[in-house]
C-alpha cells in the first residue's frame, strides 16, 4: 500500500466514476482501475462497488477512505514542513472562505495579501461553512475565514473584524422613504427574502428574524446574495444584507434602496481559523492582519470599540 494508490482510492470516492477519479489524478483510466484492484487485493477486502448505477464504497471502503484522507493531510503537512524549512513563507496555503463573504472581501484584501506573502501560493476555496468546517477538520484546507463563533477543541481562531447587516427594500417600498435609521421594532410584520439552507447568512438572518418577530418569505428561497439583490430589485420583497455585499466595487442597483438599521442593528464577527498543529500556525496572525486590511470604514477590525451593533447574530443563532 502506498500513498498514490490511496490518492485514487479517495479520488474516487470525491468523483464517484472511474474516468472523473483518473482525470483529477493524471493517470489513465485503467491505471488507477488497475491499483484500485491491487489495493483491494492487498487488504483482503472490497472497497468499492462496481455497478451499472455507478460507483459506491463499501461499507469498509467509507472506513478506509476516512483514514486515507487523514494520512494524506498528514503527508502534505510533511511536504509543507520541508518546503518552508527553506523559507517559512513560501509553499501552497489553502484558504477556505464562505461565499456571502468571499466575493466582497477578497477584492479588498488580495493587494495587501500578495504584498506580504510574494512567495505564498494561496489557493482559495469558496464553500458553505459546513462544508469548510469539514475541509479544515480533514486537512483539505490549511485556514478558513468563517463567522464566529466556531467551538471546536482541535482548531484555533483569531478574530478579524466585525460587519453589520443592512435592510435591502425596493425603491418604491414604505421603508425606502425614511431617512433615518430603522429599527428591528419599525419592520413590523415585513416577511424577508432568505438564501437556502446550508448558508451560514439564512441562520444569521434568521436569528434577526427570531429577535424582532419577522417572518421568513414563504415560497422561495436564494442560492446566492445576486440572486436576493435581484429578487428586491424586481419588487418581490426585502431582505438584509451584509455591508461588505452592498459596498464598491460591488455596483449599485439603482431599484434598491439601502436602509441602516438603528441602535440595535444586527451584525457578524468574522474570524480566521486553523488547526492548532498547521505547519502554518506562525503565518497566521500576519494572515490576519491581511485579511483586516478593509478599507473605508467598511467593517471594524477586531480589537476596535463599536457602538450601536448589540446584536450578533451568530451568537443568538448559537443560543437558539
């Protein structure tokens, strides 16, 4: 058994067909075929199930793949601990961000990024907080930008700022005629427009939703914030999106109107996380600083006083 065979075995089970598994593998289809059959001999056991309908792991294939993937983590650790015995800010990180936050902040912090790391080869990954959660547990991602607060005994996490929520409504809604800011109290009854389960921004808004007796709009639900910012934009209802989504570059949308929500305005506190023994733990609170680096007021860096923002979300969503 060696570490290339359970390069495929896992590959496999990521692709669930033999041509997409030897593709991502650069081997050709019969190869990887070929030492799957000779790791499966070698075990003594079938990993996989060979169907019409497909591929699927056995029972004992699942177990091993679990196993598989942490010795390959391991593996890449031990590649990275060389590679930065040479230079500790060189070699390939992979950084995990969510994707209501991804597309707004990376634009703002890559400059800064580049700047400090000129060596790093950062690799982004955009994936729901579960998904990142269980990457960053596996080894698949080094680091990931996530709303706080994350229990988890085995990683470790470092505040980076903190960003309030804005009231999204047509140009022609009640709402957008007021100049002063609202209050949860003054939604009253409004049914908001959410995104579909699995992102961390539909538990967010529905812990505002909990907190100031709103509702969910029934009958529909977003795969993404372009989507939501369509759907008010065409009248359908209003919904509550983060600064950094609403904020240049990102353009304007000349039929929404955006409302800030008074004393009691909800918001998210965004931090960095890492296993506690990455190879990239020193890099880490220089990562952060990068990642702080938001300009404009947009966001307040952690460690800043802020006033009027006594709602986290992520924390009522936790309570819950």
């Amino acid at each position: 058994m060696n570490l290339r065979d359970l390069e495929y075995l896992v590959a496999l089970a990521d692709h669930r067909h033999f041509g997409r598994a030897a593709a991502a593998c650069f081997v050709s289809q019969p190869t990887l075929s070929t030492q799957l059959k000779k790791l499966e001999g070698e075990l003594g056991a079938e990993l996989i199930e060979r169907g019409s309908r497909g591929v699927l792991l056995t029972a004992t294939g699942d177990q091993v793949v679990a196993r598989a993937r942490a010795m390959l983590g391991e593996a890449d650790d031990i590649r990275s601990i060389a590679t930065q015995a040479r230079d500790p800010r060189s070699g390939t990180l992979r950084l995990g961000v969510f994707p209501t936050l991804a597309p707004y902040l990376l634009p703002h912090v890559m400059p800064a990024l580049r700047s400090r790391f000129p060596q790093l080869e950062l690799l982004l990954v955009e994936e729901k907080t579960g998904e990142l959660l269980d990457q960053l547990h596996s080894g698949r991602v080094d680091a990931a930008v996530l709303a706080l607060p994350v229990t988890s005994e085995s990683l470790e996490s470092v505040p980076l700022f903190r960003e309030e929520f804005l009231l999204a409504v047509p140009r022609t809604h009640p709402l957008a005629q007021q100049d002063a800011p609202l209050t949860l109290a003054q939604l009253g009854s409004t049914d908001l427009l959410l995104l579909a389960e699995g992102h961390c921004l539909r538990d967010q808004a529905l812990a505002v939703c909990h907190t100031a007796g709103l509702r969910e709009r029934d009958g529909f639900r977003a795969t993404s914030l372009e989507t939501l910012r369509h759907m008010v934009a065409s009248g359908v209802g209003v919904t509550l999106m983060p600064e950094l989504s609403v904020s240049p570059p990102v353009p304007a949308y000349d039929d929404i109107t955006l409302r800030r929500l008074g004393p009691s305005a909800p918001y998210r506190d965004v931090g960095l996380l890492w296993r506690r023994g990455s190879v990239y733990r020193d890099l880490m609170s220089d990562l952060a600083e990068s990642l702080r680096s938001v300009p404009g007021g947009l966001v307040t860096p952690a460690g800043e006083p802020t006033q009027g923002l006594p709602h986290n979300v992520a924390e009522s969503r936790n309570r819950r």
